[in-house]
C-alpha cells in the first residue's frame, strides 16, 4: 500500500492526518455531462419539464453535494468551502448537458472530491428531474480537470 495516503502502515484505512500542513489556497475544477434525446434536451431548455427550472434545481443540488461532501466520502475531511460554482450548459451535439464545478477553499487539503461531487450530485439531479420522460439517460465524463494549491501544486487534465 505505499505511496496511498489513506492506508497507514498495516494496510488499514484511515483519515489521512493534515494538521502540519499549510493553509493554502486551492482551487478545483471537474467536469461531466449527461446525454439524453434531442426531445428531453428540448424539455428543459424550454422550462416543459414538469418538475419545474431542472437546471437551476440541479445548480443548488450540486452545491450542497459540494457541502456535504465529506458526509458522503468516509475518508475525507470536513472543508471551510469559500467556493462553489456550477455551470449547466445545453449541449445539442451530445445531446445533453454539459456540468463544471469550482470549489475554492483555503485550508489544509484540496478540494477535489468536492468538485467531483458537485459534479455528480448535479448530474443525478438532472436525471431525477426528468426520468419520467426518459429512463436511458447516461451520466459520464466525470473528472477532474484542474486543481491547485498544495504541496503537489498545480494539475490540469486535458
């Protein structure tokens, strides 16, 4: 199990203890989308879906994943969240919708699994809203693309 920080020298999980380290500044940014029909794209970005704003109910869901994040995650750490943005753009080449998170915060750990979660939590939200119309949705691409801050510094994923 070396070079995994969640593991301790046995092999065991455990929280990985940041106390030394530096409050830093630290940025993520993930991505991810969701395909559907051309008609179920039409729905929402025409205000028909009978649940109501899909994209601005799957905006806030995705900001509170992003809170509650360590909840959800066994191993990650409760975060001082500055940040979090989400944009939801329709896309009628997937046809879908395409999610971005940012998570700021200034702690002692990054803010990666929150992006991620923002992500995914807007992503079902999405699915959730407008299932009754359309069951084979899929959810995929979801990555991270960026972060920074810390001691590994910067990171991009093209």
């Amino acid at each position: 199990m070396a070079g995994l920080s969640h593991f301790d020298g046995e092999g065991r999980a455990h929280m990985v203890d940041v106390s030394d380290k530096p409050v830093t500044s630290r940025t993520a940014i993930a991505q991810g989308h969701i395909k559907m029909t051309a008609d179920t794209l039409a729905l929402i970005t025409e205000g028909r879906a009978d649940k109501g704003d899909v994209l601005g109910i799957a905006r806030i869901a995705g900001i509170m994943g992003a809170k509650k994040t360590a909840e959800l995650i066994p191993l990650c750490h409760p975060l001082p969240i500055t940040k979090v943005a989400l944009e939801l753009t329709p896309d009628a080449t997937l046809p879908g919708i395409r999610i971005t998170a940012t998570v700021k915060t200034g702690g002692q750990t990054g803010v990666e699994m929150e992006a991620l979660t923002a992500v995914s939590t807007a992503a079902l939200t999405v699915y959730d809203m407008v299932k009754a119309v359309q069951k084979d949705m899929e959810i995929s691409g979801v990555r991270l693309t960026f972060k920074e801050g810390g001691k590994s510094g910067r990171f991009t994923n093209p």
